[in-house]
C-alpha cells in the first residue's frame, strides 16, 4: 500500500503506518530530534523506517545508526533495521556483525558505537540515528552533531535524531530540550500498532505486553511503563548517573577480580564479579541474579568464574555460614563480611564521585541491568519529618548488598595482592 511520507511525495510501499508522536519523530526536520515514551512505544521501528525512506529518498546520502556500545546494535536496533529493508534492494557488508549497508541509489547506512568511532563517526555525514540515547553522555551527542552542520551533505535538512527511554529526572536530554536546542517527542503505548488497533482498541499482545511493564518495580516501572523521566525520591545513591556510571571496560585494564555474593532463594541470590583496577577502581563486569536456585547451584556458577577470573577472594554475607562452608569446600577462598550498612553506603558514594581525573571509582557494565535497577531504586527510608539518612528501606538491596560485603572485606585489611590459587594451572 502506498503513502505519502517525508515531502508529500510516495517514496516507498509498506503496511506501516506511523501515529502519534512516531509520526511526528518521522517527519521532523530538526536539526536535532529524539523521541521518548515508555517502551514498546515503537520509536525505534519509526526511527529505522525514517532512516530507511532518507536513504531511499536521496541518492548518494550518508548516515550512520549508533548506540554507545557497538556490539549492543546487533542483539538490538539491527534486527529492527533488519526487518524494515528486508524486501529492499540493499545489500549488507561485514557478515553477521554488518558494518554498512549500500543502497542502489549509492546512499550508505554505516554502523557504529560510540566506544568504536574509528572514520565512521569522524566524517560528515547527512544524518546519524542515535538508538538508546540516553545511554550517550552530552559530549558524545554533541560530538555527532559536529557531524551533521550541512557540509556538503545532500539531504536539505541534515540531523541526529534518536529514540530514548526515559532517564534521571536531570538527564541532559531534558536539560537540552527545555533550552530549546533539541526537540523532544513523547511517544505512547498506543503509537504502537502492535499494541493497539487502529480504533484505540488494546490487541492480546498489548495486554501482554502491559501486564508485564506494569510488574516492574521502583524506578524501572517509571521510566518503562509510565514514561517518566524519574529518580527516586529519596535515593540512596543519588549521584548515580547510568551516563557517567554504565560503561564498557575490557579485561585488560583489570588487575585484580573478586567475586561478591549475597545469599537468596525467595529473594534472589546475587553474584558479582567485580574487576579492580591499578587506581583502585571498581567496575561490576557481570552479576548472576536468580530466584529459586538451590545453594548447590549458586556454588556450581561462583565456581565457574571464580576458575575463569582466578578470582583473589570471594566476599559473603557473614549470616550464610551454610554458603561460605560450601563455597569453602569447593575449594574458593570465601570469607566472611559485614560491617555496617551506613559505612558500606558511605563508601559505595564516595567511589562513584567523579575525582579530579574526571572518572568515578566505581561503574557498571550495561549487561548487569538488576546492579544499574537496584542503584536507581534503593531509597532512604521516608518518617513523618521527612527522609531518614539513618536507613535505608530493605527492598532493591540484594546487589547493592553483596557490593558492601565486599568493600568491608577489602577495607578492613582483606585486600590480597596475589594469592596462591588453587586453579592457576
């Protein structure tokens, strides 16, 4: 079926039919234009169905779809990409892991993260999609603006546009809409034709999809399901900034790993690995977050990495004395930690303080998404005066406790420069 997109002219034949504020993100001529909304909004297939018609539209143009970690593309936004030119003539270069895309009108849609520049990102180009935005820190954005000024580009209207979930309520996305320099559209849950028919009517997988955004919990719930731009009210760890603080680090830079752990079945069981740098520097490389496993099994992943990483010691909640004698047998070097809930919360703020070097003591892979959920949601508990900096309330705690045990095992005198480990073959 075909329809009017873009200029009024009909530039392409598909079943899609964009709403709300995907119709807007679509047609925008911003220089600079993100769509936000709770997820399954379908701002990311409106996003790859705008790149797809501005490349189809003008011969010889150049964009770039980017995210902040280049390998979070492929499992992602491609396979949305994907499924828009899917009976398009274009052809895609570089295998499974695809580094451009060539349209017959000799436009070319490349592929990069912001970790990855190389020449991709350091060349002007007509365009840049920007997937997952508020993964981007301001400099990154401002960057591939840099880009896009209009030299010698070959749309008449050069831009970044993106798609974005809600964030901090501080985000510079929200910062940079309310100056007016970047466009921001709310999209809704029924924008999304999958969601809800073309009368407003909720579909089965509308319900489904509802039901379980509608579980989510604390600060996850806000921003997913609600669309809001949300911190919570009373945050343990109020300077924690998923831009600043969730990043990519390889092995390399790593000297030493522990393993911190925190015993659950009803609650989950948590374990983090957790690489230290030659500054001192934390960063949570993986977490293992399961409900309902027997300790056996909790035993048999510690062990895995712990082989794997020849981990130096394994901190533990000095209550699972069960746990820490099975960890033990199995021939892992666990120990005991504690220390007091305020300390370990003191300690734990003082690392994610940005220092004179300009990075934090403290970050977090993207992968372990229940640390980056537990760190936006754990809050102080609320009196009739107001909040309490005495406690915290005991709920989002699980990771946030096993980074405690660990930090008491290392500050009270456990830290091990080598040890003798058992599985160093």
């Amino acid at each position: 079926m075909s329809y009017q997109l873009l200029t009024g002219e009909n530039i392409a034949d598909a079943d899609y039919r964009p709403r709300g504020g995907c119709a807007d993100l679509i047609y925008s001529h911003d220089p600079e234009v993100i769509a936000e909304g709770p997820a399954e909004t379908g701002k990311t297939l409106a996003s790859c169905w705008k790149l797809h018609l501005l490349a189809s539209k003008y011969p010889k143009s150049q964009w770039v779809i980017v995210r902040k970690i280049q390998r979070d593309l492929y499992g992602s936004v491609l396979q949305t990409w994907e499924r828009v030119i899917k009976d398009a003539p274009v052809k895609s270069y570089g295998g499974e892991k695809p580094e451009k895309y060539q349209y017959p009108n000799g436009s070319t849609v490349w592929v990069a993260g912001m970790d990855n520049p190389g020449k991709v990102l350091s060349s002007e180009r007509d365009g840049m999609y920007v997937n997952q935005a508020e993964q981007l820190v301001l400099d990154d954005w401002e960057s591939l603006t840099t880009r896009t000024t209009g030299r010698n580009a070959v749309v008449p209207y050069p831009q970044v546009f993106g798609d974005c979930n809600p964030a901090g309520s501080g985000h510079w996305i929200r910062e940079r809409s309310k100056k007016g320099i970047l466009r921001l559209i709310h999209t809704r849950h029924q924008d999304n034709p999958t969601l809800y028919d073309d009368a407003g009517v909720i579909t089965e997988q509308g319900k489904r999809s509802s039901e379980r955004l509608g579980n989510l919990s604390g600060v996850r719930r806000k921003r997913l399901f609600e669309g809001i731009w949300a911190t919570a009210e009373g945050a343990v760890y109020d300077t924690f900034d998923s831009s600043v603080h969730v990043k990519v680090r390889p092995d390399s830079e790593i000297v030493s790993w522990y393993l911190a752990m925190d015993e659950g079945y009803t609650n989950p069981a948590v374990i983090l690995l957790i690489g230290e740098d030659s500054d001192k520097r934390w960063h949570i490389a993986r977490e293992w977050y399961e409900r309902g496993k027997l300790e056996s099994v909790v035993i048999d992943q510690a062990l895995e990495w712990y082989r794997e990483k020849k981990c130096n010691a394994v901190a533990v909640d000095s209550s699972a004395a069960g746990l820490i004698a099975g960890l033990v047998n199995v021939g892992i070097n666990a120990h005991a930690a504690k220390g007091r809930v305020l300390d370990g919360i003191q300690h734990m703020q003082d690392r994610m303080k940005v220092q004179g070097d300009g990075l934090p003591r403290y970050t977090v892979d993207p992968s372990c998404v229940n640390v980056i959920n537990e760190k936006e949601s754990y809050v102080w508990k609320q009196t009739t005066a107001g909040t309490s900096k005495d406690e915290p309330v005991k709920e989002n705690d699980h990771a946030n406790d096993a980074e405690r045990y660990l930090d008491d095992y290392l500050s009270t005198g456990g830290r091990i420069e080598m040890v003798d480990n058992p599985f160093d073959l």
